[in-house]
C-alpha cells in the first residue's frame, strides 16, 4: 500500500505533469482510504489556484523599475565598488 508520504509527493508532482496510469490509480486507491492525505489534495490544489492567480496578474502589470530606482541603484552599486561612502 502506499504511504501518506508517497501519496503526497505523487499529489504535488500531479499539479505540475500528468501521473503514469499505475502511479494515480495507487494514489486514488490511497485517497479513498486516507482523510489526511484527501484534506492534503483540497489545500495543495487550493494553493496552486491562488499562486497561478497572482502570478497571472504579476505577469500583467508593469513589473519593470523606474528610471529613478535604476539610477540609486547603479549609483549605490559604483559606490560600493569604489569603497566610498554616500
């Protein structure tokens, strides 16, 4: 029979590729018996959903620095490379 601890790595690689045949009929086997592991698959199919919606829409704002970051930061980094102090 397969372990809690299997079933969850199966269940976690299961959101990223699909399962072998043999590999999701142990694991729903698994599943019908094991309330831990079913609540495990609520919660981590949950969490996929929300970082998929956040990076959806991390992906669509404009996520580039502006001019006046960009231009503190390269002065910050040649003072760090000169080792002189602002």
């Amino acid at each position: 029979m397969l372990t809690c601890r299997r079933a969850t790595e199966r269940l976690s690689r299961s959101l990223d590729v699909p399962l072998p045949v043999v590999e999701k009929i142990g694991m729903e086997g698994h599943m019908l018996l094991c309330g831990h592991c079913r609540r495990f698959r609520r919660q981590i199919v949950i969490l996929d959903a929300i970082c998929k919606d956040v990076g959806d829409r991390i992906a669509g704002e404009e996520t580039a620095l502006p001019a006046s970051a960009r231009q503190r930061i390269v002065a910050a980094l040649a003072q760090s490379e000169t080792g002189s102090e602002p």
